[in-house]
C-alpha cells in the first residue's frame, strides 16, 4: 500500500474518461474522510434507519402502537437505548454533512455558505445532545408501570 | 434539441447524466426531505422525558390521516436513499462497477419498486382504517 496521497492526474471537465476508472474522489485531507464516512455511515444506517422505519412504522400496526408505554418496554433494553443513540449520532452527522456538500453547490458567496453550514452544524449538535441526555437518563422504571 | 447538442455545454453548468441525473435529484431531495424531518423527530421524541401525558399528546399527532401519508413517504424516502447509496458505495469502492451501472440504477429501481408494494398496502390499508373510523 502507498504511504503518499496519490493525487490522481487532473482531467478535462467534459472530456470522456477511461471506462472502468470510476467517478472522482477527494484526493485527501478532510474530504477524503467525510467522503468515507458519509459512505461508512449510510452502510451502518441501512441497517439501523431501515430496521428502526420498519419497526415504528411499517410491521406489527406501525405506528399505531407507539405511546409511551411502548417506549418504556423499548428503553428498559440496554440493546435498543444503544441502536437508537448510535443512529441518532450517525444519521445527524451523516445529514449535516450531507446539507454541506448541497450548499457547495447552491451557495457560492462564502460567508452566506459559511453561516448556512455554520448553523445547521450548531443545530446538529444542540439536537446530539439532547437527544443523548435522553436516551441515557430516561429510566423506565421511574414512571408508572405500563 | 438532441442530446450531442446539449452535451457540448450549450446550456450551461447542467448535469447531463440521462437516467443518473433522476437518481442524483432524488438522492438530494429524499436525503433533505430526511434531514428536515428528523431535526423535528430528535425533538419530539425527547418529550417521552416528560413522561406518559406530555409524550402520548405528541404520539396522537400521528393519529391523523394526512401525517400518515406524509409518514408513507418518509418510509419511501428513507427506502430509496438507502438502497441508491448503496449502488453509489459500491460503484464507488468497487469502480470497475461503472460499466455495470445502468444495470445497478435499473436494479435499484426495481428493489426500491418490490419493497415499496407490500409497505404501501400495509400503511395504505391502515389509513383507510384510519378515515373509516373518522
């Protein structure tokens, strides 16, 4: 394995590429590492994000049956707690990222492209840990029994 | 106007990728429709701290026909971000796949088109319930 960052030779902007070489990628630094996590996460949310849509609301009367006592059963497992704090994590960072990537499409004046990304990651954040304190502190046993 | 015309630029900064342009536009709509909603979902399910009374009244929002059409689609959006990202994981760690890839987008189609017939009928099927009941 290379221990440089192959930097791949610059190509025309519309001109046919090699079949076979595939679509471009960051060539290295912060890119290249948001790059693989968005792709890293998706794979673990495919499971957890379409395991979770498929049991709040498709199977079993979906969402018909979700109260709070349906959550206190859910939340007395250490199992679920732990799925639904890593999916809150990753499906947050994977979403805030995502919406950078759009507005280096959309928002071409720095500083508007800077405060959009600027907010969405404070929003990210304050909900990362709101949702953690929740997950972590809710104790079923501290509310009347189902 | 033909297509050769198009692709030597004349109309400008457009993606001019056929079918892979539709696929591309959805995977950005689905992923900020996505986004959008679980911003309000962290916050809503965080009342259940609150206790039975405060999270059962955000739990009866879902009691309304036209939330359960919304929720319909956010299934359908989850489900089809899902599996394009993964035909685009795979082209893209796998990048001999790119001359496999009009099988792979006609591939996802179909996967996203089989699944969503039974969960459209199991929640299709409850929100007539739903409008039945009244």
């Amino acid at each position: 394995m290379a221990t440089t960052t192959e930097v791949r030779p610059q190509e025309p902007l519309h001109g046919p590429k090699p079949p076979g070489t595939g679509r471009d990628r960051p060539v290295g630094g912060f890119e290249l590492w948001t790059w693989l996590f968005m792709r890293i996460s998706g794979l673990v949310l495919l499971i957890l994000a379409v395991g979770h849509v498929l049991i709040m609301h498709v199977l079993d009367e979906g969402v018909d049956r979700v109260n709070f006592a349906f959550i206190q059963l859910r939340w007395a497992s250490p199992f679920w707690k732990a799925w639904d704090w890593l999916m809150l994590v990753l499906a947050l960072l994977h979403g805030v990222n995502g919406l950078r990537m759009i507005t280096l499409d959309y928002i071409r004046p720095h500083g508007a492209r800077l405060a959009v990304n600027t907010f969405f990651a404070v929003l990210g954040a304050a909900l990362m840990a709101l949702g953690t304190i929740i997950v972590v502190t809710f104790d079923p046993t501290q509310w009347p029994a189902p | 106007m033909s297509v050769e015309g198009d692709r030597k630029g004349r109309l400008g900064p457009l993606y001019k990728g056929h079918e892979g342009q539709y696929s591309w536009l959805l995977h950005r709509v689905t992923g900020v429709a996505i986004i959008l909603f679980l911003f309000a979902h962290v916050v809503d399910t965080a009342v259940v701290g609150w206790g039975p009374d405060a999270y059962n009244r955000v739990a009866s929002v879902y009691h309304n026909p036209f939330v359960r059409l919304l929720e319909l689609g956010l299934v359908a959006a989850v489900l089809y971000h899902s599996i394009n990202g993964v035909r685009i994981t795979l082209i893209d760690f796998f990048p001999r796949l790119t001359r496999h890839a009009r099988g792979l987008g006609i591939a996802t189609v179909l996967l996203f088109v089989a699944a969503m017939i039974p969960i459209t009928w199991i929640m299709g099927t409850a929100i007539i319930d739903l409008l039945r009941e009244g």
